[in-house]
C-alpha cells in the first residue's frame, strides 16, 4: 500500500472516531426539561424541545404537534392546553412528544353561558386545574377541574369572582393559598383564595394594601393604580407588578413591583420599602414575573426586555445585571431546575443561564411562528 493510501486511511479512521466520540458525548448529556411553546395558528400547534443541561435545545421527533396551544400548563406525565373554549389533554411520551387524549369544555361557570377560557393553573401537586375564565358580562370566573390518573378532567366546581379580569392563579409554597391580581373597572384587586382538600377554591379577602405612590410622582395626575401579573416565592412571598394609570394620556411612567410575605392565614403583608421600579423605560406592561425554584430570583418580562431581581432576607427585591434584550416584548417566561431561564417573544424561544452576576443568552433563539404560551417541565 502506497503511503499517501495509509495517510489518508488514517485520518478517515482519526475522524471517524472523533465524531464517534463527539457523538457519544453528546447523548450522554443528560436532559434538564421538556420546553412546550404554543403557537397560533388556526388549528392551533404546540412546539416540544429538550434542553440539555449544558443550555443546548433540540426538537422533538414530531413536533409541532396539532391542536389547541393557548395557556399551554403541565405537570409530570400531561400538558394541557385550551383553544379558548376546550381544553385539551396531551399524554406526554418519553421522548418529551405529545398525544393527545381527550378534551372537554372548559368553559364552565354555574349559571353563567358565553364564557371564554383566559387562561390555565395547575396547583403545585398537579392534581386540580384551574380555567379563569371570561364572561360575557365583563365578570369574571374560576372553575376547578380534576385530574385523572389518565389525564382526563372531572368537573368539581366552579368560583364567581366579578370584575378583576384575573384569568391565573399563583399558589404559594404550601399549596393551601392562592391569588389572582388584576383591575376590576379600574380598582385595585387582589383576591384570596383558600383550596381545600378536594381541589376546591374559597375565595377571601387578603387584606392587601396598595403600595404607596412615590415622591417622583403627583397623586393629582393619576386615575388608577392597577396590579398585574404576581408570581409567588417558596419563600413565603408574593411579587405583584403593577403601574400608574395617568388622567393625562401623554404622562408615562414606568411600571414597579411590590413584595407581599404570605402570613399563616394566608393574608398578605405588604414589605416595608419593597417598591421597585422597573428600568424596562416609560409606561411599558410586565408581561409576566417568575421565580426560580429556591424562591431566590425574580424574572420580570415584557415590552423592552428582561430584568432580573434576587429577593433578599428581609423581602425586598435587589436588581441584579441590566436589561437584557430590550428591543424585544417577551410574554412569557419559566424557569427549570438547573439555572436555566426560558422565554419567549411572539416569534422566538429564547434560554438565558443563571450566572452570580445575572442571566446571559445561551446559544442562538429558536423562530417561532406567533408563539402565545409557555410551559416547562423541569426532569431533573
């Protein structure tokens, strides 16, 4: 054999074994979550990635898959999802994919026809969800359905709420209290509510207070004071975002968040000097917040890109890094187990990984066509 023959059989065997290692190495990077974007479309579509824990993301073997994709929820073996009107079960599949396996109307409220389903809460056990839903009348509802061991739902209950335009819950760490947050007709609303064992919401008063309005800000030039969205801490508290609604329509000012401590009967104890304002610019909506599993960081999303806060021993907030993308509007946002922070805008899926000084972009977005909700199942 010539030796430019042998020369070349060596580094066709060298490459080989090379991606033969990179290969191996690769699979064996284990998997952190399951990521379910929903996007609109007419049927609706529901698009499925799985995130290393080296932030790398891939998609799953038949993804997207077809039918409803609004308020997409799930817990360990179903994600749900609604098309505004239906719910629909998806069984999950071991690589991640989806079935789907029933659906049921979701629009239920006892003695109120024409609702439409805003959007989906699985309490933290995954065994009751929760449809807030819209009626027709401008009032609000929430019902409470069960969920089967097949994945399935059984009607239990339904909760008329009147005015808030809530549409979510947040559960606190126990799983005993929840909350929805919202304007009803221009008032503040914070609502309470107590589940009991079988799933079922009593509604109560949290005692809430308005945090105050700042000194940069003339009480005289403001119409209402109006909260939305919250997001709730493992450690006992509630972040509620809210804004300045101005009599002057030219008059912007930019949005803040307040922490709450959860009390033992559920009522929420507004933080002494918790209020901090956002640096997203003037008058831009939070779109969403959430915590990280320890309860320690605070994602805040929306129009003019992401900030992170850390939640310090005393219930205040600390900014932690500087806005990240601020030319986007994110929606929606989750966290998984393993320091990674997803998100996305109405065209893309983005990951950003948790560092001490703050969240940085991992990898290139992944387009999306009009994604509208977000879920992440965290498998680690």
């Amino acid at each position: 054999m010539r030796p430019i023959q042998i020369a070349v059989l060596l580094v066709v065997a060298f490459t080989a074994g090379l991606f033969a290692q990179t290969k191996e190495a690769t699979a064996t990077i284990p998997t952190v979550a399951y990521v379910y974007v929903g996007e609109k479309t007419t049927s609706g579509k529901i698009a499925v990635f799985s995130a290393k824990s080296n932030g790398s993301l891939t998609v799953v073997s038949g993804s997207p898959f077809s039918g409803p994709s609004q308020s997409v929820a799930v817990n360990s073996g179903f994600v749900f999802a609604t098309d505004g009107t239906n719910i629909s079960t998806y069984s999950r599949l071991g690589n991640g994919g989806l079935h789907k396996s029933s659906i049921i109307d979701g629009s239920v409220c006892a003695g109120y026809p024409d609702l439409y389903v805003l959007g989906l809460t699985l309490d933290h056990s995954g065994s009751s969800l929760y449809p807030g839903l819209y009626l027709n009348t401008g009032d609000d509802c929430f019902a409470d359905f069960a969920v089967q061991h097949n994945g399935s739902l059984q009607f239990q209950s339904s909760t008329y709420i009147g005015a808030a335009e809530i549409g979510v819950l947040e559960f606190s760490n126990n799983n005993q209290f929840a909350y929805g947050v919202g304007c009803a007709r221009q008032d503040w609303v914070i609502d309470g509510f107590d589940r009991g064992p079988g799933g079922g919401l009593v509604m109560f008063n949290p005692a809430a207070e308005i945090p105050p309005v700042p000194s940069s800000i003339s009480i005289d030039d403001i119409f209402f004071e109006c909260p939305s969205p919250a997001a709730a801490s493992a450690k006992g508290y509630l972040a509620v975002a809210y804004f300045f609604y101005p009599w002057n329509s030219s008059t912007n000012y930019s949005e803040y968040i307040a922490t709450y401590e959860i009390n033992s009967s559920g009522n929420l104890d507004l933080v002494t000097n918790s209020e901090e304002v956002t640096k997203f610019g003037t008058f831009t909506a939070i779109n969403t917040l959430r915590f990280d599993p320890t309860g320690t960081y605070l994602a805040a999303a929306g129009q003019g890109g992401l900030e992170l806060f850390k939640l310090k021993s005393n219930g205040t907030l600390a900014r932690v890094g500087n806005v990240l993308e601020p030319k986007l509007t994110f929606l929606d946002v989750k966290w998984d187990n393993d320091g990674h922070l997803y998100a996305i805008s109405d065209s893309a899926l983005y990951l950003f990984t948790l560092h001490s000084t703050g969240l940085t972009v991992t990898g290139s977005p992944h387009p999306l066509a009009n994604a509208q909700s977000l879920a992440v199942l965290p498998v680690k």
